[in-house]
C-alpha cells in the first residue's frame, strides 16, 4: 500500500465514524482504492460506528450540508479573493498541454492585461479537479499570480469525464510518482508562457493535494514556496531534497493528519528548512473548502491570508 492509499482509506473511515459518509458509502470508496471489499469491511469493523437518531439513522454533524468532499455550496461569507470566471480582471479557463506520453488537462489563471508575474502550481483534493479548484485558482490571480490547477486525472479522460465516486479509487491506484511528472510537466510548458516569470514558482494544495505538494516539493528544487494545507506528510528521508520555504496549515480536529507533525518538524529543523506551521484550533479537516461540509469561514480568510502573505514573502520579495 502507498502512501496516498494509505492516506485515502484512513479518511474514509474517519469520514465513515463522524458521520460524514453512510457505511455503504464507505465501503464502496475503500473497496475502490484497495481492491479489496473484505479489506474495506475489516477496516470499519474496527471503527466506532457513527451516532445514529432513535430511527438508527446517521445524525450528521451540525455544519453539515453535503457529504464529504461534496459540491454544494456551503453557509457562511464567501471566501477571500474569490473571483467569478467571467471577472474582467481575470483572465481563466480550461487548458491541455504536453506531458509523459499523454496529453495533460489543467485550469490556468491569470491577472487581465500584460504583464510578467510569479507563479503558483495548485493541486486538487481527493475528488479531482472540481470548480472550487479552478476558483482557487482564480483567486491566485486576483493576488497577482499566475496559477496552473493540473488535473491529475488527466489519463482518465480528466475529472469532468468521471463520476465523483471513481475519483477517489483512480488516484489511489496511481503511482505517486506519476503526480510528481504530471506538475514537473505542467511546470515546464507554464514557465514558457509570456505572461509567467520563469524563475519564481510556488505550490498550494488541498487535503490529498497538501500531500502532492509535500511531494512535488521534495522532487522539483525549482519550487521556492510551498503551502500544503492539511496534507500528509512526506516519508522524511525526503526533507532533505526540499529547497522550497514550506508554510503547512492545520485543522487542530484534525489528529490523524496532526500526529505527525512532531516527525515533520523535526526533520525541517535537523535539515535547516524554511519551515513554519499554523493550527487553527476547534476546526476540522479540509476547513478551507467554501463548498464542502467542513468550511469555517473565519479560518480559511485567515489561512488564505497567510498563503498569500507567504508566497509574496518567498515568491516575490525573494
């Protein structure tokens, strides 16, 4: 098992134990990312079984409106710097370009007009490409970036083609390395655009997409700044091969991501990495997703505040 498979599993089943997933629900995306539906029915045979109503029917956590990862709009201010795609001041939409023996598929965005500006690599959650990525990558461009969102799902026809509840099983069954080749790929046809400046690059990724970022950190030195929010972390015989300035975001719910942070740390430290982290206490796991069930308004502005502080620190001070 890799360690995105790994990671995948253990958020389905603790999506599974608060509620956010029906054990139907559960069993279909663990079978999908092991291959095994005896694995999957082993692994919520050792969880705790959600709350469930007089009628043994799953009560839903209070701020929830969609199921995990889901796409329907959640309550609260809109977040900071979100831009429509019709915005006059940003210019965005669908892309393909060159990558290993594929055609790749990706979203750019970009400040309207000429111009030269530092760029940002954002990488999807465990549901792919969704609109709430192409709007995050709007965003970027809104703060002055130009901003390239690779759909990792690319050799599958890309994220549009697929049913959400294939999303999941594909990823996990592709191997790691193909998503750190798919943003090398991504980064060498960006950096030769004329609006984007060749020697300033950072990355942004969400959930499983905070773990490719760790990743694609790791393996291209090219990266100054990285901001994995919530992702798992990198084996740390990788910290080494880091050159990029990492901000990491925590949900302070979040213990299965949290528990290793101490590990991370250390490693940043022992290797004299730019490194610092931000717990955001009393909010759960993927907190900064507008569209999802887990969304606190007030620490994703602070969060996406801090990213851009940290990119502008690294991208375009440095």
């Amino acid at each position: 098992m890799n360690h995105f498979q790994k990671y995948l599993i253990e958020e389905f089943a603790e999506d599974y134990q608060e509620g956010y997933l029906s054990r139907r629900e559960a069993l279909k995306l663990i079978t999908s990312v092991s291959g095994s539906l005896l694995f999957a029915t082993s692994i919520l045979a050792a969880c705790t079984p959600p709350d469930t109503g007089p009628a043994g029917v799953v009560t839903q956590p209070a701020a929830a409106t969609t199921g995990a990862g889901g796409q329907a709009a959640a309550s609260g201010e809109p977040p900071q710097g979100t831009a429509s795609a019709d915005s006059p001041a940003v210019e965005a939409g669908d892309i393909q370009f060159e990558g290993e023996q594929a055609v790749l598929l990706g979203y750019q965005a970009r400040p309207a007009g000429e111009g030269v500006y530092p760029a940002v690599l954002v990488c999807h959650e465990n549901r792919g490409l969704t609109e709430h990525i192409k709007d995050v990558a709007r965003r970027l461009a809104s703060a002055g970036y130009a901003a390239l969102a690779v759909d990792l799902l690319s050799r599958n026809g890309g994220t549009a083609a697929l049913s959400p509840d294939e999303v999941p099983g594909i990823l996990g069954n592709t191997p790691p390395e193909q998503f750190m080749q798919d943003f090398q790929s991504g980064w060498d046809f960006f950096k030769t655009q004329p609006f984007v400046d060749p020697e300033r690059v950072g990355m942004v990724g969400f959930c499983f997409g905070g773990g490719v970022t760790w990743m694609v950190a790791a393996n291209m030195p090219e990266v100054r700044a990285a901001v994995p929010f919530y992702g798992p972390h990198p084996p740390v015989e990788l910290v080494a091969n880091i050159q990029a300035a990492v901000l990491a975001i925590y949900a302070g719910r979040d213990q299965r991501i949290n528990q290793g942070i101490p590990a991370i740390e250390a490693a940043m430290q022992e290797n004299n990495k730019v490194y610092e982290k931000v717990i955001y206490p009393d909010v759960d796991h993927a907190f900064h997703n507008d569209t999802g069930s887990r969304y606190n308004a007030e620490a994703a502005r602070d969060a996406w505040n801090r990213t851009l502080d940290w990119f502008d620190r690294y991208l375009r001070q440095a």
